[in-house]
C-alpha cells in the first residue's frame, strides 16, 4: 500500500506542480485527478463517435470490388514418391535456392510493397512496429485500452456458445436494438443509439474473454457474430452485421459495413490474404467481405473514413490456440518399422474452428502452435524413441515416422480445394498431403531437437531442410551467406535424411521460413 501512495504521489507530483501532497490530501487530490482523466476521455469518446456518425449518414460511396485470389494450388503428386535402396547412393548435390518467400511491408496509402531486413536470416529482419503488418512474421497490435465501464452499473451476463465452449457477456446493452433499414441514416440512428447506451460492459467483457481464453483475432471475429446471432437469430442478418462492426471498432479494429445488393454486409481488413473473397482497397488496405454470398454484386457501398479508434488489423496468425471446451477424440499413428507408436488425443471443437477458418497463406499454418493437449501427449511418447540418439539418427527417426505413420490424399481429393493443415489437423483428418507432413515434421524436429527448418515449396511440391550443427551428409539447399540446409523429404517414403527426390535435384525451391 506505501508503495502505492508513493507512486501515485510522484504521479502526482509530475501532474499538480507546486502542490503539497500530504498523506490526508493525497487520495482526495487523486480521486479529482481521476474524474478529470475519464472526462477528458469521454469527451475524446464522445467526439470520437459523433463524428463517425456524421460519416455514416453521408451519402455512402459506390465501388467495384476486386475479383477474389485465387489461392495457390500446386498440382501435388496423386501418390507418394517411394524411395529405392537398391539404387547405388548418388553425390550429395548442393541446390540453390530460388527465390525467398521474404516478408514485405505495405507503404502506408498506397498499398505497394517493400522488402524488409531480419537479423539471422537473409534478407528478413527487425520487429516491425505496432500496427505494421509484415507477411509471415507475428503481427504486433497497436494496444487498446480497456472501456471504462460507469460506475454502480448492473451487470447481467447471457452465455454466448462458441465452438462448444459457453462465454458469459453483458449483452443487454445490444438486445432490442434493430436497425429501421440498411439506409445510411438508419445505420446512423442505430450507431447512435448503442453509443448512447451502456455498451462498455459488453465491450469489456468480450476484450477480457478474448485474452482469457486466448482467442485469435479470426476466433475473436467468430464470437461477435455468435453474440449477434444469439441474440438477433440468423434472420437478421444486418442486425448482426451492424452489431460485428460495432464490438470490432470499439475493440479497435478495422473494420466498416457495406451495402451490397441492399444487404448489409462486413468488411474486415486482415493482416493476411484472405483468398477467394472480394475486397476493396481503402486508405492504403484491402477490405474483405466477410462471409460473402455467392454471385454478389461487385458493386459495394460504403463509408469514406474508418472509426477514429481502429487502428488494428485482423491478424490470420494463430499466435496462441483458442481455449475452447475440450471435446476429445482419440487417434493411433504408428511407423512401419515399429520404432514409435503414438495415441493422441485431438479437440474437435478446435478442429472445428480450424475448418471454419478462410483460406490464407500456407505461411500462418507454418508459424501456428500445436495446442497443449496435443503436445504434451505426443512429445512425451516421441521423446524415448530419440533419447540418446545423434542429430542425424532422431531426425531419421522422426522423418520415418511422419513418412509412414499418416495415410497420403491430395487436398482436392479429400477436400475439394487447397486446405493447408494447422498441426493438429494433421492428427485429425484420415489423410494429409505433402505439405502438411512438411509443416508436421519441421514442428516436430524444432521443439523435440532444437534446431533450424525451413519449408521447400516446389512447384508442385513441398518439402522440409534441416540446419544440423553437426556434420550431417547428402543433398542440401546452400543459402547465399553458406548456410546449409540438409533435405529431409517427409513425402518421399522410406528416403533417409539428405535424400532428394531425383526431379528436384537441379530445381531451385522457394525457401519458407
């Protein structure tokens, strides 16, 4: 408690300079400077939403939307490639790399692109700032400060259900709100009405829930459109449109409606390429329907200038898994020489989540974590098979398991389109290609042995590289500065480490790291 005193009387002392702070004053003086800073804000708050107000009632703005990307889709083997041991061993081959799939910065306005440098890696480099979106690295947010919420309030909280797992949320502020049509003036007067209300419990509770239950920026989208269709039902699609777009720039994020074919819809604008969805650019950012119903006009208004207060992209990057319900479903994987045998134990509810999620670069599904409940049982079963073992030997040992121990199936046989795996889907679905193996066994030999993997992509093919520091031999993508990536193929059965498939010998893969 001293400790407390003394710091709010340097506060205060930087604050009211030239007044004496005694102990008897000291809570009265801080207690007067407290309702001075929540009226500044408010009156900042206040200011903040009337002129967004006065946005949406101006005439909204007719644009063409552009045409959805497509999202790359590499015409993978239909079976895997077998290796042959009877074959006398070939040279190990040095492969130059072709080009590397290096971040690139957005020019704020202008939507153009820049390379820039990260130290240890070529060509990648320092942190970006707050707010910056660099493809491929953790975007970093610009922090948004809890809503103040007003004194002696009631708080009464409805369970809203997400991906089976119950959160409980002031939503009282937004029930019998709706919106009189889709007109800009009636969009205005529903904007109007929610600020006028005491919506900041809601909007707490949801910012708190987001952390607690460490939701992605995506889950985070989810759970506004859960509350809107709890408490609207899904025949009041501009309703929950309305009400997305208000918990998301109240949270801080980018995101605005539109008008297509008299539909009220939402666009976000995400740290990411969100493929096959129409977009806008606006104010240096692309804009994606959310949701966007097939054969929509391209013809989409809205709103010149984005809320005050968001000032936050929509990331894709999984940076932390959602705390969802846990609702198990067990798996058995085995290699075929016998060496490891595995049970794990997979959460539908994320995997459902996972499915829901739009299709983005192959690099998020890269970055993304294993969730606990999956690691915590797998490594502790795949940890005796390499205990002692050289680098080269668990490697080996790891390789053959994911080469044998999943059963192969392009994504547009099993799924009807490109569908990269986050790592537990890998231990989900009864199939996976060969870009998940390679994202599976790049995790696996990062957390289990320490060391550096990057991704080979192909141009119809993904495989992974290993950077040993020990001598390991055979074929090897060799970087500009020296460093030496040994192949490790997980599609490429039965081929030990440093083994090549024959037709990528002299190709040049892109290099992910």
């Amino acid at each position: 408690m001293n400790k407390q005193i003394g710091m709010l009387a340097v506060g205060l002392a930087l604050f009211l300079p030239g007044m004496p702070l005694r102990a008897q004053d000291l809570e009265k003086e801080f207690e007067k400077f407290e309702r001075q800073q929540q009226q500044d804000f408010e009156d900042f708050k206040n200011k903040a939403d009337a002129e967004f107000e006065t946005f949406l009632r101006e005439a909204w703005q007719a644009y063409d939307a552009f045409a959805p990307e497509v999202a790359p889709v590499r015409p993978e083997p239909p079976t895997p490639v077998s290796f042959d041991r009877t074959k006398p061993e070939p040279r190990p081959v040095s492969i130059k790399p072709g080009e590397l799939k290096v971040p690139q910065a957005p020019v704020p306005g202008v939507g153009d692109k820049v390379p820039v440098k990260y130290p240890g890696k070529p060509d990648l480099a320092e942190k970006p700032a707050p707010g910056v979106y660099v493809p491929g690295e953790p975007y970093t947010p610009v922090i948004v400060p809890m809503p103040v919420v007003k004194p002696g309030r009631s708080v009464y909280r409805t369970s809203v259900e997400l991906y089976g797992t119950e959160f409980d949320i002031a939503t009282d502020a937004a029930e019998n709100l709706t919106l009189a049509g889709v007109e800009e003036n009636a969009v205005a007067d529903a904007w109007k009405e929610l600020c006028n209300r005491d919506y900041e419990q809601m909007v707490k509770d949801c910012m708190t829930l987001k952390e607690e239950r460490k939701l992605s920026d995506w889950a985070y989208l989810q759970l506004t459109k859960q509350i809107g269709l709890q408490l609207y039902g899904a025949d009041r699609p501009n309703d929950i449109a309305f009400l997305q777009m208000f918990l998301l720039n109240k949270s801080g994020y980018k995101a605005r409606l539109a008008k297509i074919d008299e539909r009220l819809k939402l666009l976000i604008a995400p740290a990411g390429t969100i493929y096959g969805t129409p977009y806008l650019r606006m104010n240096g950012n692309k804009y994606y329907v959310y949701e966007p119903v097939p054969d929509a006009s391209m013809r989409i208004y809205t709103y010149k200038q984005d809320f005050a207060e968001a000032k936050n992209l929509v990331c894709l990057n999984v940076e932390s898994i959602p705390a969802f319900s846990m609702e198990a479903e067990s798996r058995s994987f085995a290699s075929a020489d016998g060496v490891v045998k595995v049970q794990t134990v997979v959460n539908k509810n994320l995997m459902d989540f996972y499915r829901d999620y739009p299709q983005c670069d192959v690099v998020v599904h890269y970055k993304a974590a294993m969730s606990e409940e999956l690691q915590s049982a797998l490594y502790a079963q795949l940890r005796p098979a390499i205990e002692g073992k050289s680098q080269v030997e668990a490697a080996n040992i790891l390789l053959t398991f994911v080469q044998t121990g999943f059963q192969y199936m392009t994504d547009g046989e099993q799924f009807g389109y490109e569908k990269p795996f986050f790592p537990d889907e890998t231990f989900y679905y009864p199939y996976c290609d060969c870009e998940d193996r390679a994202m599976l066994y790049a995790t696996l030999v990062k957390d289990l042995l320490g060391l550096d993997v990057i991704l080979l992509d192909y141009p119809n093919h993904i495989a992974s590289a290993v950077r040993f520091t020990e001598e390991v031999k055979g074929d090897a993508v060799v970087l500009a500065d020296g460093t030496r990536y040994v192949v490790c193929d997980p599609t490429y059965i039965g081929a030990p480490v440093g083994s090549c498939m024959e037709q990528y010998k002299t190709v040049g893969p892109q290099v992910i790291f």
